[in-house]
C-alpha cells in the first residue's frame, strides 16, 4: 500500500523519525502502524517489531509474503523485558526501525531501553500509556493521530474518519491515509 498525505504519495526517512501513532481502539492505527512497516521493509529498510497481540504481527507476515527476510525481525514474545534483552544482541539495532506497538500495554522498561535510539516508531493509545509525560516530551518528529490525545495540543483540528489521520511534522501537516 502506498501512504498517502494530502492525496500524494510519500515515502518517509530517517530524519522523520522517531514517531508517534496514536489512535482510540477501532480508529485504524493498529493496521496503519502495520502497513507503514511493510512499506519501510519494501523500500529497503531493516525493520524489529514487537506488538502485545498475534494479530499484529500475523498481519505483518501476510503482507510481507515470505517472511525469512533478514531485514525482518518480529519479535515472538510480548514480554517487553525480554525484547530489551534481545534488543542488545541485535548488532545492527540503531540501523533498523523499531515499531514498539501497544505502548499503552506497557511500563516505561521498554521506552527506557529506547530512549536514545532515532529509529522508533511508538504506536498505541497515548491517553492509556502510563509513560505518556515523558513520550510527549520526547522531540517527535512525526505525530500520526487517529484520534487527538487528550494530552497534545493540536490547532486547527480536523474531522477524521476511520483509517484517517491527521500528521504534524516539520515536513508534513494533513491527513495521511493508505491507498492501493
């Protein structure tokens, strides 16, 4: 799928990260965090996934097809101090792409573990993170919203629809969608 903003597609950097999605259950940035990872491994990115669900990561080896790609790695369990254990024997881990999906399922351990890494993308329910302060502190350089946070100011709201989402960033600021 190709990702789209303001109806052009787009293909996002390394200098746009890291990243927030966030979305209220049902609002579609579960399978957008999903699909934007597919797009980054299909564009030559190596990407790391760790989601609290199956779902989530069954998703992500339907789409991505054969999945012993190298450039590739789902992490298996939801044990997120488990995965900062891994973390440290991946040897190329600040060249890849981190979705840290379910924020809201997790302690600050993870968040600590990645605080110093660029290559992130944080994807849940910001109003259900306990660690929500200092993600908001944190100087994102993409917020992706499916639904507004209570805790991040945004002007000029806009009405979004399911698998909508308003993005802010240096570089972009409108709706971003998923188009085939």
């Amino acid at each position: 799928m190709n990702i789209l903003v303001n109806n052009k597609a787009i293909e996002f950097q390394h200098e746009d990260f890291p990243m927030l999605i966030s979305g209220a259950p049902g609002a579609g940035s579960s399978f957008f965090s999903i699909e934007l990872m597919v797009n980054l491994l299909r564009n030559g990115e190596k990407v790391i996934i760790f989601s609290a669900y199956e779902q989530a990561k069954d998703l992500f080896k339907k789409e991505v097809g054969d999945f012993r790609n190298p450039d590739a790695l789902i992490i298996e369990s939801e044990d997120d101090g488990l995965f900062v254990e891994q973390l440290k024997n991946v040897p190329d881990v600040k060249e890849r792409i981190i979705l840290y999906k379910n924020i809201d399922n997790y302690d600050s351990r993870l968040f600590d573990a990645l605080v110093d890494n660029q290559l992130v993308i944080y994807s849940g329910n910001l109003d259900k993170c306990v660690f929500k302060q200092q993600l908001i502190e944190k100087p994102l350089k993409t917020k992706i919203l499916f639904s507004y946070p209570k805790n991040i100011e945004i002007t000029d709201k806009i009405e979004l629809s399911k698998y909508c989402a308003r993005i802010v960033s240096d570089k972009y600021n409108g709706i971003i969608t998923l188009a085939l």
